[in-house]
C-alpha cells in the first residue's frame, strides 16, 4: 500500500467520510438496547454509545400555543409533581409530553383498525 493511500490523500470527500464513519463505528462501544437503557435510567453518560455525526437539529418552528385551564384533583397534581420532580422537568413539561404521547398512540390505534 502506498504512504498516501494510507493517510487518506487523494481521496475523494465521500469516500473519505465513508472511511471515517467505518472507523467511528469501530470505536464506538456496543451494547445491547437493555444495556443502554439501564445505563440511561441510571442516569450514567451514554454518549460513548451514540453516533452524533449523523444528528442534525430540527428547524425551530415556533408553535401556536393557547393557554387553557384544567382542574386537576390534588391527589392527581401531587402525583404529577412527585413524577416530574423525579425526572427533573416541570408539571407542565410532563403534562404537555404524556398527553403528546397518547394522542399519537391513539392515532396510530386509529390508524391501525382503519386499515
């Protein structure tokens, strides 16, 4: 093998970033999906098991948003409190993702006996 090769001159861009990716992958520890939840929910660093070259962030939409009120039985708020201090968000973060959640479950649900 010529020295150049192996220093990657005159190779073309993609095949370069192919390289490189092959080598990312390599280096990345592999564990199983079980293994990197319990390590997640343990709340231990997971970055060594993820491949952010591909990541790319989302364009910021501003949403439309409304206030509304909803009454909610003290015994419901202290659970909801209770949760999101346990996970670190606010009661409004866990409502607006649990109730996010469930509307796409029930439309894939929907979806599903449609079909």
């Amino acid at each position: 093998m010529l020295p150049s090769s192996r220093s990657g001159a005159g190779r073309s861009a993609s095949s370069a970033s192919a390289v490189a990716e092959r080598e990312k992958r390599n280096t990345m520890k592999v564990i199983t999906t079980k293994e990197f939840d319990e390590k997640f929910d343990r709340g231990e660093d997971i970055s060594e098991h993820l491949d952010f070259s591909k990541g790319h962030r989302l364009k910021e939409e501003k949403a439309k948003t409304r206030k509304v009120n909803v009454d909610f039985p003290e015994h419901i708020l202290a659970l909801l409190d209770e949760e999101a201090r346990s996970i670190g968000v606010t009661r409004q973060s866990i409502i607006k993702v649990w109730i996010a959640e469930r509307l796409k479950e029930e439309r894939k649900n929907r979806l599903k006996s449609v079909s």
